[in-house]
C-alpha cells in the first residue's frame, strides 16, 4: 500500500476535516473514500482497523481516527 | 498562523501518531509541541481548543484529534 486512505461518511464534519488534511497532504498521495457514496469498501475499512470516521489509513497500515473539534467561534457562528 | 501545530506528550502512541502524519505532511510545514518537554505551550493549545493528544491544529485554526488506533497486529507483537 503506497497511498494514504482517508475514510468518511460524508458528514459536514467529515468534509471540513477532508478539506483540511487536503490542503496539507499531497492529494496525490492520498485516496479518499466516502462511505456514503461506496459502501463496497467498508470490509476494506474494518480490515485495516478502521472504528470511526472520518479517519486516514498512513502508507505503513496505521490507522489515525479524528475527531474533529470545532472552534467555539465556529459553534458560535 | 501559517503553520499547523502537532501538539503531543510524548507517550509512545503521539511519537507513533507525530512519525506517521510527518510522513505525510511537510515537515517544514509543521511546528512539534511536546508537552512533556514544554508545558509553556499548554495555554496556548487550550486557546487554540485542543482538548486531547495528539492533536493537529491546522492553519486555518480547525483542530483534528488524533486517536491512534494501533493494529492487531501491533498489539499480539
């Protein structure tokens, strides 16, 4: 596996931290798999440990769940 | 703020969590926070709403947290 995965389901949430991780890794480097529109890769998903979304799959097979936090300002707004 | 900021503690899953996002981002484009070495920054992480390490805090001032899911295969070795 040479690419990164990044898994979500489509949630606003989902999509903001999408965005962010976007414009900080090479989307080059990186697949993304929404859920909500493929379900046929979720046994993918659970087999490389995936628990939660939205979450990235590293190169090495590590799995980094996030949780996005939204900004007090960002609830507020 | 240009830069996004790692913030961690040290303990042996953020090292694991910091190796494999610096993997994927540029390193130059991330500021290392360790919390076990500098608590002078914890002021700043709270302002920032990071909540849990490890956390990224992105340019744009969003805050993933990082909840490293270790393999199977990692925890039977």
């Amino acid at each position: 596996m040479s690419k990164s995965i990044f898994y979500h389901a489509g949630c606003s949430v989902c999509v903001s931290a999408e965005q962010d991780l976007l414009s900080l890794i090479n989307p080059s480097e990186v697949e993304i798999v929404n859920f909500a529109e493929d379900t046929s890769r979720l046994p993918d998903a659970e087999k490389a440990g995936v628990q939660s979304v939205p979450a990235l799959v590293t190169p090495n097979g590590n799995v980094l769940h996030i949780n996005f936090g939204a900004s007090l300002a960002d609830v507020k707004g």
